[in-house]
C-alpha cells in the first residue's frame, strides 16, 4: 500500500517547499484554489515527486474529513503537514482565526480518528 503524506498549503510557500522533499509515497497537497494546486503538482511532477492535490477548506470540519477520506482511499496515510495559513495582517480577524485555528484544530479531529484506536 503507498504511503500518502497530506500538505495543506501545499500549492506555494512553506507548503509546497516540504512537498519537494518527499521522494516516495505519494505526497497530496491542498488548498482552497484548483489553479494553483495544479501548477504546484506539475511542478513537483518535474521534480519527480509523485503528486496529486484535492481542493479543500481546512475551516471546515466536514472539508477535511473529506479530505483525510480521499487520502485513505488512495493508500496509507502517514504524514500530516499543516502549512495552511493566512496571515493576521489586514486580514479579517475571522477567517484568520477559522484558517490558522479552526483549522489546525479540524485537522487533529481527522487525523486522530485515523491514526488512534480508542476501544
């Protein structure tokens, strides 16, 4: 089964630095814009990383869930990056938080219903 490691954020900056570091498994980036998410996995692809990306919403709980699901039908999944962000800076407050906090805290809630076996 092929390992799948998850980097949200992954279609530019920190997000898609770590994704060119991955050199097996299949690493699934994801973001909110399709355009840059397909010019991200083209140029991994150049790189030679086997790339795939699912647009998606960290600050909504049942987006990642359908993310962490996509993953799990694609092989096993091993690694969660968040680089999902947005900066505070003239921001709105709001979305920033659902973004940056909100998000990280779905992502945790996905991950761990995977990856813990609570009996």
């Amino acid at each position: 089964m092929k390992n799948i490691h998850i980097i949200t954020g992954g279609s530019s900056g920190i997000g898609l630095e770590c994704a060119k570091r991955f050199k097996e498994g299949l690493v699934l980036v994801t973001g909110r814009t399709e355009s840059k998410l397909e010019k991200a996995v083209e140029e991994l692809k150049a790189l030679g990383v086997d790339a795939a990306y699912k647009t998606g919403d960290i600050s909504s709980q049942e987006s990642v869930d359908e993310l962490f699901e996509y993953a799990k039908s694609l092989g096993n999944v091993k690694t969660l990056i968040n680089s999902a962000g947005v900066s505070g800076v003239g921001a709105d407050a709001k979305f920033t938080l659902e973004i940056d906090l909100l998000g990280t805290l779905h992502l945790i809630e996905s991950a761990k219903n995977i990856w813990i076996k609570v009996e």
